[in-house]
C-alpha cells in the first residue's frame, strides 16, 4: 500500500479509511446540490432560500417550503460531514484501528441519509430520521473526538 514520488521514494498510504469514503459522501452530496439547482431552475428562483409566492412559513413543518428544505439538506450535510471527515483523519493518521474507522463511517453515511431521507422529507419533517441522524451524527463527532484524543493521550503523559 503504497506509491512512489519523486526518484522512487515509497510513501505509504497514510489515509485509506478516510479516502475511500469520500467517494459515498460525495456522491450523496451531489444528490443534495443537483435537489437544489433542479428546484431553483424548476421554479427560476435562482437566488434565496425560499421560492417566491410561497405562503409557506420557515417554521411551518407540516408544510415547508420546497426550496428551502432542499436547502437545508444540503447544509445540514456540510454542517456535519466536513468535521466528521476531518475528525476520522486525525484518528487515522495517529494509528486507528481501521475496521472501527469504516464501521464509524458507514454508521455516519446512514445516519446523513437517515436524517435527510428518512427524517427532513419524511411526513411533517418530523420523521423519526431526523432525531436518529441528530443524536447519532452528534454521537459520532463526540466519539471520534475522544477516539482521536484517546490515541494521543501519551503526549499529554498518560
């Protein structure tokens, strides 16, 4: 598992965790920003997070405005996942057990899609999804914050 640079200088592999998810997390990204685009340019209403002539309220779950929960789709996923990502590196790069990487992530990916497809666009947006993809992606960045603490814990002396 690894390449050469320069003059043939081998260099490991140093986040193959962490690089080989981000092609399900892109993808599913690429669903939430073509959602968007297809509703702006569906109902040309290219700027703003609300279409016009909507008499729909922000707060209204029981009838939300399209646009504005396609919007926020998309920025609850890069509200949570650039961390995430960044978080797993930082455990991967200082040795993680790398089975529990992938599990951790594959949890994260279901929760993300969970929150979105089975909570957000789910009945009122109030589906169970969406508290299970809060609570666990919030679980997730606690427990890959302690995890990537946890493997450096001898710089700290203990």
């Amino acid at each position: 598992m690894s390449s050469t640079i320069g003059l043939g200088v081998p260099v490991p592999k140093m986040l193959p965790v962490t690089g080989a998810w981000t092609l399900p997390f892109t993808g599913y990204l690429l669903l939430l920003i073509n959602r968007v685009v297809y509703r702006r340019i569906k109902n040309k209403q290219y700027i703003g997070d609300k279409l016009d002539g909507e008499k729909t309220k922000t707060g209204d779950h029981q009838n939300p405005d399209p646009l504005y929960l396609d919007v926020r789709c998309h920025s609850n996923f890069l509200e949570n996942v650039p961390l995430a990502f960044l978080l797993t590196a930082i455990a991967e790069l200082n040795g993680a057990n790398r089975t529990v990487l992938n599990y951790a992530m594959a949890a994260l990916f279901a929760l993300r899609v969970g929150h979105v497809e089975l909570g957000l666009r789910g009945k009122d947006t109030l589906a169970p999804g969406r508290l299970m993809g809060l609570l666990g992606t919030q679980g997730f960045l606690g427990g890959m914050a302690a995890y990537g603490a946890y493997l450096v814990k001898g710089y700290w002396g203990y």
